[in-house]
C-alpha cells in the first residue's frame, strides 16, 4: 500500500449506499443530506445542519468532524467532562491505579 494513495477500506456488507453520490455509511442512527451529500451522526445532527430549509456547513452550527473509513461524519460535540459524565463520572480527571 502506497502512503500517498492508501487503498480504501473495504465496503461492509452491512453498509448502506446511496446510488447518487456514491456515498456509503454505516449504523441505522446515520442521516444522510440528498442535497449537499454530507452524512450526519444523527437526525439532530442532520436537522441542525437544515436550518432556514437550507444546508449550512456543519461546522458553522456547531457540529465537529469525525473521520470514518466511509469519511467525515458530522455530529454534536461531545459533553463537558466526556461521555462519563452524563452519568455522574467526570472523565477529565485522572483515576489512581
């Protein structure tokens, strides 16, 4: 495998395609934009990038890039403190071994 020309990862065959872009994703959860063909973590993920019934690029409403091997998908930043923290841990600070 070249450094500057990877080869792509393999299509899953759990991978949903969408014929007119070309693009291909996975998980049920995923939303994808039929208008500007960016795919979205999540419904919200996707409405929020619709406001004013128009794309707006997701970085100008708050959504953060995440690099997938189908490429970038778009979603909410994650929670102060990390994930843990919405069920009472805080997983910014250092735990004793």
């Amino acid at each position: 495998m070249d450094s500057q020309n990877p080869t792509p990862a393999p299509i899953p065959a759990n991978a949903i395609h969408h014929g007119q872009c070309g693009s291909w994703w996975t998980g049920n959860e995923r939303s994808h934009c039929g208008g500007c063909h960016s795919t979205f973590s999540s419904l919200t993920s996707f409405e929020r990038h619709r406001k004013g019934m128009t794309c707006n690029p997701p970085q100008s409403v708050g959504l953060v890039a995440r690099d997938k091997p189908y490429g970038t998908l778009w979603g909410l930043p994650a929670p102060v403190g990390g994930y843990g923290a919405l069920h009472g841990r805080d997983d910014t600070t250092e735990v004793a071994a």
